[in-house]
C-alpha cells in the first residue's frame, strides 16, 4: 500500500469523497458527494514531508486538489532521513486558479511543480482555516486527530 491509496481511502472517510471505481483513473481520483463542493472533481494527495512541491496537472476535467501532508521540510535529499505516516496538515487548492498563477510564473507543470509557500498558506483548511472554501467540520477534525493523523499543534 502506498501513502497516495491510503491518502484517498482517508479523504474519502473524512471527506464524504466517493472514490472512482478504478484506482489508475487518470487525474481524478473522486468527487466531493456533499456540501459546497458537492458533485466536484478532486485528486488526492498525500505527501509524507511538505518540501513545498505539488504533482500538477494540465487536464482539465479536475476542480481541486485535496493534499494531505507530514511536517514543513526543505526539498532535499532523503538520504538520512525519515518520512513518518502522519498528517500535520491539510490543503485544499482550486485546479484551475493554481494552474494560472504557476504558468504565470513560468513554473514548469508537472510532477514535483514548485508552489510558493504563500499558496500553501492560503490554501490550508487544516489545522487552521485560512481557505474559506471548504470548512472543515467539528467531526471531520475529530476524525482526523482521533485516528492521530494530525498532530496536535
């Protein structure tokens, strides 16, 4: 099992996210089933360091991307290191709006596009609610901390 299924089996609990029916679905991995999002498309992603680096994609069939990440490290080597199986934040980033604001600064799209840490910020619903377009519930953060896949701040 990788982090990215299990990232998607999670989304999908805490989320109300129903899941594609097949798991190599190209660029969508399922659509939000409630709320203000309700019929939307997502890719999910679970990075196990946030190194500031996104898995971005031209299609665009998708509406969102729903990423899960372990603790802030520089991009660098992980000779030496660790990636712990934890989830210390949570970040919500419109597709279409990310996608313009990297080709407008000639970021290069694709695995590993290089997003600003103001993006991260603006983006976050998870510890703290700094993206207002998806409220995360009561339920949802007990869910979260319950299963201790978010640290404690």
């Amino acid at each position: 099992m990788t982090s990215g299924h299990l990232g998607e089996w999670i989304a999908a609990q805490v989320f109300g996210i129903e899941l594609e029916t097949s798991a190599v679905a190209a660029t969508i991995d399922g659509r939000f089933t409630s709320g203000p999002l309700r019929g939307r498309t997502v890719n999910v992603k679970w990075y196990l360091k946030r190194e500031g680096l996104l898995d971005v994609t031209e299609r665009t069939e998708l509406d969102y991307y729903l990423v899960f990440t372990g603790l802030a490290s520089p991009a660098a080597s992980s000779r030496g290191g660790v990636r712990p199986w934890c989830i210390e934040s949570v970040y919500l980033f419109d597709a279409k709006q990310l996608l313009a604001e990297l080709r407008a600064r000639g970021v290069k799209i694709g695995v590993a596009s290089s997003v600003r840490a103001a993006q991260w910020k603006a983006a976050e619903i998870s510890p703290r609610a700094s993206n207002p377009i998806l409220a995360v519930a009561p339920r949802q953060a007990e869910l979260l901390t319950s299963a201790l896949l978010v640290r404690a701040s």
